[in-house]
C-alpha cells in the first residue's frame, strides 16, 4: 500500500502527464505485427489476452494491473506463447507495470485493450487516445453519461479505431445479426415494442471492510471513485476465475442492468437505428420495490421494456411489430410467425457491417482507418441507455430525456445523477 503522501503525488500526476506525450497513431502497414498492450488482466482481460495471443499479426509487450498476481501471470501466458520467438531472438519481451500511463508512454505501443472495472474504463481509454493509441475497451463503456461524451469527444479528435466489447454485434452464431437485419428490412413491420431481459439496478456499496493483501494497489483500485476499505468481493485476492461483484455496486458500476444491458440493450439501440441518439421519456414501475418493468419511450412512439415478458415469450431481444415479432439470445434466434425468418433476404436488402470477430473487426479497422462495428459513439449511447435505467429505478419517477443534449428536461436534480465528481486528484483535464 502506498502512503497517502505518495498515492497524491501519483494521483495529481494523472493531470500532467497527457500533455507529455500526446501524439498521432502511427501507420500500421499490412504486413506489420501490431504491437499491444493490455490494461487489466482479470477474467475478461486474461480472455482477451488469450485470444489475442493467438494471432501472428499482433504482438503482447506490456501487461497493466494492481494486483501483483494477475500481472506476473499475464506475463508468463505470454512469455510462453512467445518461447520458440524468445530463442529465436525475434521477441522483444514483456514488460509489467502497476501505473497503466507508464505502459501508454511506451512509443512503440500501437493499442491497448482495456479490461478494468467500469469505473476505470474512461481515463484510460481517454490518455490511450491522447497518446495516439487504438483502443478495444470492455463494455459497459462508461460509468456515467458525461464520462461517456468526453471519450467519444477525444476518440473523435485523436482519430483512433476505438472498439467497444460489446461483442454480440460479431459473434454468438450471429443471431444478433440476423435479428437487426430482419427488423431492419421490415419482417415484422413497424416496430412497436422492444422487451430486454436483464438483471436489476445498482445498488450502493455496504460492503465490511477487510485488510488489503500484499501485492494489490488498493487505492489505484479505486481510482476516481469514493475512497473505501478493501473489500474481496470488490477485488478478488490473485488470480480468480470469476466476473467479480463490483458489478453490483453504483460507486463501480451499473449493476446487473448495465453488465448485460450493455449487450442486449446495445442491439434494441442497433436494430431501431438509434446508434446515435436514445429514448426521450423514462417510466419506472410504480411498485417502488419493484426492479423490472421501467419503460423507455422514444420519440417514434416505439417502447423498450426493462426485464418484462408474457408467457413463453422470452429471450434476451423480443422485437414485436405489426406483423409479428423476433425473439433472439445467444443461444438461437425465432419468429411469431416462424415464416417471418424463412425467406432469405434479397440481395438488394439493407445488411450490417460483415463482422465475425470483434477482436478482427477491430484490427482491420487499425490498418485500414476504418471504424469499428462498435465504436466509441455506439458503446456510450448503449451505456446511457443503462445509466438512465439505474436513474429511472433509483429517482422512481418519469423522466423526460434529450438524447441530443444528453440532459434531462427541465429537471436539475435529474440531471446531478449524470456524472460525478471524481476523487480528489483523479479528474482528467
């Protein structure tokens, strides 16, 4: 642990050191090994790791984390799928840092993958982009709705490829997909209602405190958000095999309606071709113990419905229209009718964006200036859509919302809830 004297000459640094070394993002050439650093090396951040580990285009030379033992083991993952280049000569080594400015400030570093806590996804992500690095960030993109803006903000400015992992617009069989085209195209007629399956709100942290082990940087854990004791649960002591339960927690994260949200809501958003903008009103149940049923409202009259289903009518995505309705998760895709999903589509027919691997839907659009199937705009516009389930739920009462100024209407307490102020030494400028 560091002392409080040396934690506040770190923290106030994060301030000064952008300026430092803010650059461009160096051309990659086809044949060229682009060279990754990665942020955070808990379960999804190792899962990356891996896969990425396995490509001969990209190359590993930094690992970033608080916790002693997940970096030490990144590094040894990748020092053993680098052996035979290791004796070779041909690979450069690895190297470990606990300050992830210090990985962003290696020249060669071309991008990053960020796999943190919510709370730590948007100041590295943002000093990523200030140092000319492309970025793959873990979904949900954003703690709150300013954080979010002010990242798509320096994402447009820098003019990095910045992918955000909400992965279900590449991958699970492509069920996804196909539901976004099918509604896209008319198969169900105009769209009247979207149901989303997902968990409930956030909740705030009531965890015990407990000692912080040898080896874990409790207070970079913690970062901009409220200063607490350690807590296991929050940061799981070395190297764990399972998704922690900071998700549950506000001063973290969104609970489980952001963790899921973040993809499921991501493909409502998709699939009403609201990619870019959002709902205008926010109706919570009128139980006020009731943690399902909030209802989004946009501006075509189409209504999204939080976790609230009839009958065998279930999925992940129910899409209902004038003419039937889809119903999608990760597991397969179905109609009511089922011939709604038996004719093709033509050939003429509107199509997203050929996408199978979101890690290579991202390198290719490194190399080719292109932008990824989830941008910076599309992962903050689905995380508000989140972040304004939670305000819904913890407010308990109807909310009118200006998706172009991403402000509530003439509603100054609602609007309190749409950022916070970091700890002390831990605001970006």
């Amino acid at each position: 642990m560091s002392t409080r004297r040396s934690f506040l000459q770190s923290a106030a640094a994060v301030t000064a050191i952008p300026a430092l070394f803010t650059r461009s993002a160096r051309a990659v050439s086809a044949n060229e090994r682009l060279i990754l650093g990665f942020i955070g090396v808990g379960t999804m951040g190792r899962y990356h790791l891996s896969a990425l580990l396995g490509r001969n285009d990209v190359e590993v030379i930094g690992i970033c984390d608080v916790v002693n033992e997940r970096t030490q083991s990144a590094v040894e993952m990748v020092e053993g799928k680098y052996a035979d280049r290791k004796k070779s000569g041909e690979f450069r080594g690895v190297k470990s840092f606990v300050d992830f400015r210090e990985l962003l400030a290696i020249t060669e570093l071309d991008a990053v993958v960020i796999a943190t806590p919510d709370h730590w996804h948007v100041m590295p992500a943002i000093l990523a982009a200030r140092a000319g690095k492309h970025v793959y960030c873990e979904k949900p993109l954003t703690h709150n709705v300013a954080e979010g803006r002010q990242l798509v903000t320096e994402v447009a400015k820098a003019k990095i490829a910045f992918q955000t992992g909400s992965q279900q617009r590449s991958e699970f069989g492509g069920h996804f997909r196909k539901a976004v085209e099918y509604v896209w195209n008319g198969r169900i007629g105009n769209v009247k209602r979207v149901r989303i399956g997902v968990g409930g709100p956030s909740k705030p942290c009531d965890l015990p405190a407990q000692e912080a082990p040898a080896g874990t940087d409790w207070d970079r854990w913690l970062g901009p958000a409220p200063a607490r004791a350690y807590n296991e649960v929050l940061c799981p002591k070395g190297v764990h095999g399972h998704y922690p339960a900071w998700r549950n927690y506000q001063e973290y994260a969104g609970g489980a309606i952001a963790d899921m949200g973040a993809h499921h809501f991501d493909i409502a958003q998709w699939a009403l071709g609201m990619d870019g903008s959002g709902p205008v009103q926010i109706t919570p149940p009128e139980d006020p113990k009731q943690e399902s049923g909030l209802r989004f409202l946009y501006a075509n009259g189409v209504e999204m419905i939080h976790n609230e289903f009839e009958g065998d009518i279930q999925a992940d995505c129910v899409f209902e229209g004038t003419e039937g309705m889809i119903l999608v998760s990760r597991g397969g895709i179905s109609s009511r009718p089922d011939t709604i999903l038996t004719k093709p589509l033509a050939e003429n027919d509107r199509r997203v964006i050929p996408s199978t691997s979101h890690h290579q839907n991202w390198l290719e659009a490194i190399r080719g200036g292109l932008v990824p199937i989830c941008s910076a705009e599309v992962g903050h516009r689905s995380a508000t859509i989140c972040h304004l389930a939670n305000i819904g739920y913890h407010l308990r009462r109807t909310l009118q919302w200006n998706p172009a100024r991403e402000l509530f209407i003439n509603d100054a307490d609602a609007d309190q809830h749409l950022s916070r102020e970091p700890r002390s030494g831990w605001k970006l400028i």
